[in-house]
C-alpha cells in the first residue's frame, strides 16, 4: 500500500555537464520501470539542468539541503522558494550535514517545517553512528530523532514526508545493514516513533526508506522486507546501470 520511493544522493559529485551524460542515460533507463517514485537529487548548481533533463518523465527533482528562512541576508543559503522552483522533494538532515556543518535535531525541525510550508517534500534522515550502535543506543536515537526533529509538524497527507533509516555506519563503507537488522529498526523503532508524532494510522501510510551502502546487488533483498519502502543512494546513484537495477528491484 507504501508507493516504493527511490533517490539518488549525488552529495558533491557531478559538473553540470557530468549530470547532463547520467541523466541522459538514466532517462533513458527508468521510462519502462512503473510503480516507484524515483527522485534525482544532484548538488544545487546542476538542478536546474536536472530539472529541464526530465520535464515530461515521472522522475522528480530534490535538493541535498535549504534554509528555514525563505529569504534575507544569508550569504551561501539557499531559500525554499528558490528549492521549490526545480524540486518536489528536499533531503533534510543527513547524517553527512549532522557531522560536519552542525545539523541537529532542532535545525532539522525548523527545515522540515518550512520545506512543507512551501509545499516541498521533505526526506528526513535519522540514523546511529557506530558507537551508539555498539553501545545499544540505536532505539534511543531514532526516536530521538524522530520525536525531535519532527515536533509540533501537520502533515497534510502521509505521502508528504518520507523518512531514510541510514545507520551512519552503513554509509559509503560498502557494510550495508541486514535486511532483517534495517527493517526491524524501522519496523519496531522508527514507526512506532512516527506513531507518537501522527497518530498510529499515518505512521503506517508514511514511506521510510533505508540508506547506506545500497547496491544492485542487496537492493532486492532489502526491498523484500515488510517496512522497508525504497532507499536513499548515494554512491551507486552515480552510476546510470546500478541506479536503474535497484530502482528495477524497488518494482517487483
Ligand atoms: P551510500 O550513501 O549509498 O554511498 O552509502 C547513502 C547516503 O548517504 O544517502
């Protein structure tokens, strides 16, 4: 009843010209693959390119990140209302922006909130680092996460938010989780979670994702499990053969 949801987390990789040669090829590979939502999400300066690449197709555009204020005096920030000219989908609080430039819970709230004040579609990423992993503190920080970073937010309907499980740890290692470990976080953790948040009824409907590592390889597998509704990829996003063999797999 989840409509699957690929994307592609270019990060910061791709020219405009680069993104014109894979987006070529990746329109060309997903127009006969029906039933998932498949969403490019290239750095800012080629999504305008992307966005006139696939005008007339069902692939969507989304941004790696925006501002909460929608504009002023922000040198380097980039407004929702500049976002929502070329996008339908926006990634809110990877693990990557966690790290390294500050992100928390409360800078995740504020996007979210403002993401869905103008209509965009936020995919927001919770995920634990290995040390909390290893110290059995993965329940305690998606909820965490979860309850925080999604505070005092109506949605309008169950499709406007999409949540990723990326287990940082999993990220760009090549050691994805097990299918069975990922979908037992979002199963037992993340959707009761989203439960607190919207009521038990839309946490069902809403779509949670799993993120790190994903490859043509273990996609069908992860895809297989019960609450796992599609996948945030990074690196195996750049490459048009492998993006179109997991988002293929996210069809079956
Ligand atoms: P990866 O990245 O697929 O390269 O592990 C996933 C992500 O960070 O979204």
């Amino acid at each position: 009843m989840r409509k699957p949801i690929v994307a592609g987390n270019w990060k910061m990789n791709k020219t405009v010209a680069e993104a014109h040669a894979l987006v070529e090829e990746l329109v060309l590979g997903l127009q006969s693959i029906h039933g998932v939502e498949k969403v490019l999400c290239p750095p800012f300066t080629a999504l305008m390119a992307v966005y006139d690449m696939v005008e007339g197709t069902d692939i969507s555009v989304g941004a790696q990140n925006l501002f909460w204020e929608t504009s002023g005096a922000y040198t380097g920030e980039e407004s929702p209302l500049m976002i929502k000219e070329f996008c339908k989908y926006v990634i809110i609080g990877h693990s990557e922006r966690r790290a390294y430039f500050n992100e928390t819970d409360e800078t995740v709230n504020r996007k979210t909130k403002t993401a869905l004040n103008v209509g965009l579609l936020p995919i927001v990423c919770v995920g634990e680092t290995l040390k909390e992993n290893e110290a059995g503190q993965t329940s305690e920080v998606v909820t965490r996460q979860v309850l925080q970073g999604l505070k005092n937010i109506q949605l309008p309907e169950s499709e406007s938010l999409v949540v990723a499980y990326e287990p940082v740890w999993a990220i760009g290692t090549g050691r994805a989780a097990t299918s069975e470990g990922a979908n037992s976080v979002i199963k037992d953790m993340i959707r009761p979670a989203l439960a607190q948040v919207f009521g038990e009824s839309m946490s069902q409907k809403i779509r949670i994702q799993y993120g790190g590592s994903v490859t043509a390889k273990n996609a069908a597998e992860l895809f297989a499990m019960s609450d796992i509704d599609g996948a945030l990829v990074g690196g195996a996003s750049l490459k048009s053969e492998d993006f179109v063999q997991i988002v293929q797999a996210a069809a079956k």
